[in-house]
C-alpha cells in the first residue's frame, strides 16, 4: 500500500529534455518508489521561461506553483518537500505569477504548459474545439471572411494577409481533369536560428495545430492537408503523430469531421535538413519528393501549388491563430496589436539573454522592452551592441533603435522585418563584419541553386567580407559589396537571396566601425 | 539481386505513390543501414520509375542523406546566429580539440562524427548540440562528452 499519492507535471519540451527533463523524472519516480509515494507526472508543453527549464509544476488549491530549474539532483529533496509541504530552495510560486508569463496575452499559447498535449479531453475542456465548431455552423464564405477581417497576416515572415489567401484557394476553380483536391499545407520547416514557436506549439499544443488545419480544410473546400516539418524536431515528430491518430480517432479527422458530413485528414511529412524547404515553392516540391528548388511566382501556390492544385500554404502559428479568431471572432481579435499589426505574436527571445524563452504578446511592444526588460539583458552580463530579428534573413539592429515598435510596418520602415519573431541578442563582443560573413556563408550553404544571384551570389559575397577583412583595397570592396547586395535584391527568384543582403547591408549601416569604416580604421 | 538489394527494394515499395514518397523512402533505407548504399539509387530509380539523375539529384540535395556510414554517435553542433551569441564558436572550438577532431570530420575509429546543424529550435538555451538522439541546451565540452558516453552505453 502507498501513503500518498502526488499528480506533478512536467514539460516534455525539447528545451526541457535538453535540459535533464527525463533525467529528472526518473529520478523523481525512483524517489517515488522508495517512499511510497504513488507519484504521476504529466508531461506537458512549455510554459516558454526556458531559464526556469526543467520547471516541475504542482496543483494546490486550482493553482500550479513551480519549481525549477530543477534537475535529477533536486528529485529528493524536491519529493520530500512536496510530499511534506514544505519550503524548498527551488520553490518559485504560482507559476502564472511569475512578472515574464503574468504580463504576456497568451491566445495561442494559452493551453501550451498547462494541459497533457495529448488529452482531447482537456483540449476541449480548455476551449479547444469552439473554434472548429463555430466555423462549421458558418457557411465556408463567412468564415474565410472572419479570417480576413480579422487582420490575421502570414506569420512565417511574409506578413500577406491571411484571409486574402483563403478566399483565393476558396475560389480556385478546379483543375479540368476532374481530380477536385485541393491542399491545405503547414509550414512546419522552422528553420530561421533563434525561433521556436512552432515548435513548442506543436510540443505542447498539437491539437490547436490540428484544429486550425481542419477548419482552413472545411473553409477551402481541401480534404487533404499536409504538416512539413523539419527533421530537427523528433519531439515535434512523435507529439504531432500521436495527436493525429487521436484525433483520427475523436472524429476530429477524417470522413466525418465532428459530424459536419465533410472530410478533412492530415499527414506529416518529415523533411530531410534544407533550410529553403521554408520557402514554400520549394516547400511544395520537397513535399512531392523532389529536390527542393524554389519555383517561379506566378503561378501562385494557392491557385497551382501541391501537384499543380490549388494550396493553401501558411505557417504554423498563423494556422494556430485561426481557432481562437472563430472561436472569439473577428473584432476580438483585432483589437489586440496596432495597425494593421493585428493580433498578438509569439515572440522568442533567444541567444545571448538572461531571461530567454516564448513572450507571446500583441504587435507594438518595443524591441528594448523585450531585450532588456523582458528579456533582462545578455547573460554574460555585458552590454547588448546588437540583436538580429527574424532570423539568418533578418537585419542586425543597434540599441539605438529599441524604441521600435515590433510590428510590420515599422520593421520595414526601419530595413528591418518582424519575420517569425525571433530576435536573438548580442553582446559586444560581437564582429558584424564576421556576422555578415556569416550570412553569406550560410547562403553558399542552403542556396536551392536554382538562380544565380543567390548560387554564385553567396560565394562571391563571402570572397569581397574576406577581402575587406584582409583590408585589401577595402573602399572599394565596400562598394562592391553594396553593388552585389542590390543585384541579389533585384535578381534573385525567391526571399532567400533577395533578403540575404538585409543581414549584410544592416550590419555595414549599423556598425561601420566593423568594417574598418570609421574608428576601426583610425585605431589601426 | 543480392540481398542488399532485396532488403532496399522491401523497405522503399511501401512508398511508391505516396506524396514525396521518394524522400520518406530514401530516409527508412538510411536509418536501415545507417547510410544510403550505393545501390540505393538504382533500386530507387526502378520503384519510383525515376532516371537515376533524378534520384541522384534528390540524395544530393539533403543535408540529411549521406552515402558513407557515419561514426556510431554523431554529434551535431548547432553552427547558427542564436548558438554564435552565446559562445557556439568557442564551444566548436573545445569540442574539437578534445576529440581531435575537425566539425565535417568522422574519426578513424568511425566511433564519432562532428558535424554542423543549422538549429534545433533550442535557441533560448544556446548553445546547443544533439548528441546521437540526445539533445544538449546550454552545451559545453563536459556535457557533451558526458551524453556521448550515455549514447554509447545506450547502444550496447
């Protein structure tokens, strides 16, 4: 016979795991055992304050109090404690109390560290579902609409207009060889360094993902819709399998989508490490088998896209943004953000940063507000000189320009771009003429090869950072460099060439010194 | 057809007509043998009714594929922004020097690889590494010999 029993939980997150997660739940369990202590853990997603990771969660009275960074050394004691309700030295309070979750608006990552990802039963008893069930009571025009009016923009980095591209795919006109298939495709191809929403979405909240897909399929008129992920994300993997095959068996998926009479089912498809496979044309080839080389535009994907069918293909987060937008409607999910910044945004906070994680917050906050209060400066306790937003495609900006807001226009007025949300942080030990380099290596690297701005482009541009590096004729190598980032911008086929130069050009307007312009050269 | 052959054209027919079926198939094969086979392409070629070009071009294009086994654990680095904001050069650098061993590089004894990964998606706990299925946030040299010597007791 046990004594006690004790329900923990605990994330199953990649950043947990790669911190000791599973390390510490065995632990925990062998602690269990010589106790008698009949103990239960949850596994659950992320509550995003990866410096707290693993953070082990327990109910009391309605209220989840934490404890972390926990690791297997702390199983003991923290069993002890909290078999005994006594104080522990990892103990962190309420968890939703803590200022970095308290003062966020979770909309999408509202579930996401709370709930067992894979219990459709709690998914729904926490509003899952309401979404889904609200669209197929609507006539599929009026939900393309909603997802229009409510300002939802593409969250892969392009920032379209969501609902314009419903409404498109709605009204493609099926191809005449009769096969009526339509595709609905996540992006799932998270590749841009210092973002992880998708991925802790799809860790944590696997159903919301499902859900999203399921009424963009109903709304479309697909049946069929496809999750590509990168095959850097085996946690990812095995949490979306298994939410699929529930969901298949809920009625959720399949001939009969929760008795709507329409069919909607869903595969994952690994992909196999190409960075461009984010693109969606080349998405949609390597979704075919092919190798993934990035396709013309027009014709656009939502009239020709997956084996020349109309496709919808969005982000995950902006696909995750659809179920609370029917669920709650268009106007509530307006009002948060700014302009025709709609809406609110996982932003991830990541690289040199004392207090890293998931902020999901509504389009306005400043870019200082997120590095430095939010994210507490860099962890090396040194200044920041520079943060990179958006990814290897994004531009690296100077503290100077903190008070920007984080939305789409202003980003773009200022040679900058919001992206997936990822802002990565710098200390000043950083070279930007290194990070430029960087770029275009990284460009040699994943270039599709299809075009030769980006294919010779990239090489070219690393050989002119190395001779300016080596300070060989270095006023004109600038200028070449300038020439060559304009070339890649006007010739290049897709995003990946033509927003290389953004990293580069960033760099050489931002810290000048770095390229020997102004006070480095004096010094020498 | 010797009994590589055999085993290839069993594990990739499954895919045939399935959407990117070729991709999935090349994959089931690689973590069948550890690597693609040399037959891998012809076999491919026949099933998906390809040119072996075609199937040539697909192998080249990915990362993932490779044609050479690799060594038993293979350690991958994360080579991108986030990792180089928090010391992923330098971490590099250490993982090299105590495996004597150059990132691209596979070890004589082919008991480790060193390779580069364009990130894991752990880029608030950077730097980060995957040692075989294991992943490593906030990684230094210490932590990753420390997952390689549980990958290894792992696989025996």
């Amino acid at each position: 016979m046990t004594d006690v029993s004790l329900k923990l939980f605990l994330p199953l997150d990649s950043v947990a795991v790669s911190l000791g997660a599973d390390d510490l739940e065995e632990a925990l369990l062998s602690e269990a055992g010589k106790r008698r202590v009949n103990l239960t853990i949850v596994r659950t997603g992320s509550r995003g304050m990866h410096w707290l990771e693993p953070l082990l969660e327990v109910e009391r009275d309605g209220v989840r109090h934490g404890f972390g960074p926990a690791g297997a050394a702390d199983a003991a004691s923290l069993l002890e404690a909290l078999v005994k309700d006594k104080a522990h030295p990892k103990a962190l309070g309420p968890v939703e109390e803590i200022p970095f979750f308290k003062d966020q608006t979770r909309l999408i990552f509202a579930r996401c560290g709370v709930i067992d990802p894979l219990c459709l039963e709690e998914y729904e008893a926490h509003g899952g579902l309401a979404g889904l069930d609200k669209a197929i009571a609507t006539p599929n025009a009026k939900v393309c609409e909603t997802v229009l009016e409510s300002g939802l923009r593409g969250r892969g980095g392009a920032g379209f207009p969501a609902g314009v591209k419903w409404k498109t795919v709605a009204g493609a006109p099926l191809s005449q060889d009769g096969a009526d298939q339509k595709y609905i495709v996540c992006n799932a191809d998270e590749g841009d360094s210092g973002t992880f929403a998708d991925r802790m979405i799809m860790e944590g909240d696997p159903f919301l993902l499902i859900e999203g897909m399921a009424i963009a399929g109903l709304a479309v008129g697909a049946a069929k819709g496809y999750i590509y992920l990168r095959s850097e994300y085996p946690v990812a993997a095995r949490v979306l399998e298994a939410a699929i095959e529930r969901a298949k068996e809920a009625g959720l998926l399949g001939d009969n989508v929760r008795g709507s009479g329409k069919a909607f089912d869903l595969e994952v498809f690994i992909g196999a490490g190409a960075y461009i496979c984010g693109e969606e044309t080349s998405l949609l080839e390597s979704l075919e088998g092919k190798r993934g080389e990035v396709r013309a535009k027009p014709p656009l994907p939502a009239l020709e896209g997956l084996f020349g069918k109309p496709t919808l293909v969005h982000n995950v987060i902006t696909l995750c943004s659809v179920p609370i937008i029917m669920a709650k409607g268009a106007n509530y999910y307006r009002d948060f953000g700014m302009g025709k910044s709609t809406g609110t945004m996982p932003f991830q906070i990541a690289g040199n940063v004392k207090y890293g994680g998931l902020y999901e917050t509504a389009f306005g906050v400043t870019l200082g507000e997120l590095v430095e209060k939010i994210g507490g400066g860099t962890m090396t306790d040194r200044p920041i000189r520079a943060v990179q937003i958006g990814g290897p495609l994004g531009a690296y900006l100077p503290p100077s320009l903190f008070g920007l807001a984080m939305d789409y226009e202003t980003m773009l007025a200022n040679g900058a771009g919001v992206g997936h949300g990822g802002v990565v942080v710098f200390d000043d030990s950083i070279d930007l003429l290194e990070q430029a380099r960087y770029a275009f290596e990284f460009c040699v690297e994943e270039s599709c090869g299809k075009c030769t701005p980006c294919r010779v482009g990239s090489v070219r541009g690393v050989e002119v950072v190395d001779r300016i590096k080596a300070n060989i004729e270095r006023a004109e190598n600038l200028e070449l460099l300038n020439d060559l980032c304009e070339l890649m911008v006007d010739g290049s086929l897709c995003a990946m060439g033509g927003m290389i130069p953004i990293p580069v050009q960033s760099a050489m307007k931002h810290f000048p010194e770095d390229f020997g312009v102004k006070s480095k050269l004096a010094a020498e | 057809m010797d009994a590589t052959e055999t085993k290839l054209t069993a594990i990739m027919e499954p895919w045939v007509g399935r959407t990117g079926g070729l991709i999935t198939a090349l994959r089931s094969a690689q973590e069948a043998f550890g690597y693609l086979p040399a037959q891998a392409e012809a076999i491919a070629a026949e099933a998906f009714n390809l040119t072996r070009a075609e199937v040539k071009g697909v192998i080249s294009f990915y990362a993932d594929f490779h044609r050479e086994p690799k060594g038993r654990t293979v350690v991958r680095l994360c080579a991108a922004e986030a990792c180089q904001a928090a010391g992923g050069r330098a971490l590099q650098a250490a993982v090299e020097k105590r495996f004597a061993l150059k990132v691209g590089e596979t070890s004589a004894s082919r008991d480790l690889t060193l390779e580069p990964v364009y990130c894991l998606g752990l880029c608030s706990c950077a730097p980060a590494a995957m040692v075989g299925e294991r992943l490593v946030g906030r990684a230094d040299a210490g932590r990753i010999e420390e997952a390689i010597e549980r990958e290894s007791e792992a696989a025996e």
